[in-house]
C-alpha cells in the first residue's frame, strides 16, 4: 500500500463506494441491507464477494424486484461454501 494518496484518488474511490451503497440500498431489502452490513464487520472478504456478485446481477439487468432477507441468506450461503480439496496418493 503507497504511502501516499492521492487526493483525487481518495474522492474518486469514495464516489465509488457512495454509488455502491446507493445501488445496494436499492436492490436489497432493509432487512438484507442490514445483514450484509452485519457481515461486513464480521467477515469482510465474503461481504465483498456479496456486494460484486449482487452488483453484476444488477449491471446484467437480471433483477427484477427487491432481494429479500431469505433471499441474501441463500446467496451468503452459496458464496461462503468451503471448497474441499482431496490429494490422493498412489
């Protein structure tokens, strides 16, 4: 991570991140709102995870309606599944 940062750059990622919360805010319920806020603080990658697949269904224009708590608890589901590995001698 640099030292320094550049001014102009520090704006432009917080208009990105303004954007971010503004489309997510549309899309989610309030309640699923405040579970992805919830799994942030907890477990920062899988939130990111969470907020890119949610911002690409909304950029595909694959949403047709409001992603419901249920609904976020599913895709928290799928994205957090531990992939195991098996390495087998012969």
């Amino acid at each position: 991570m640099p030292e320094y940062i550049d001014p102009n750059q520090l704006k432009q990622l917080e208009q990105i991140e303004a954007m971010k919360r503004q489309i997510l805010s549309r899309m989610l319920s309030k309640e699923a709102y405040e579970r992805l806020a919830r799994v942030k603080i907890v477990n920062p990658e899988l939130a990111a995870q969470v907020e890119l697949y949610l911002l690409q269904i909304y950029q595909s224009g694959r949403l047709d309606k409001t992603i419901s708590d249920s609904q976020l608890k599913g895709i928290l589901g799928l994205l957090s599944q531990k992939k195991d590995f098996k390495i087998m001698k012969k």
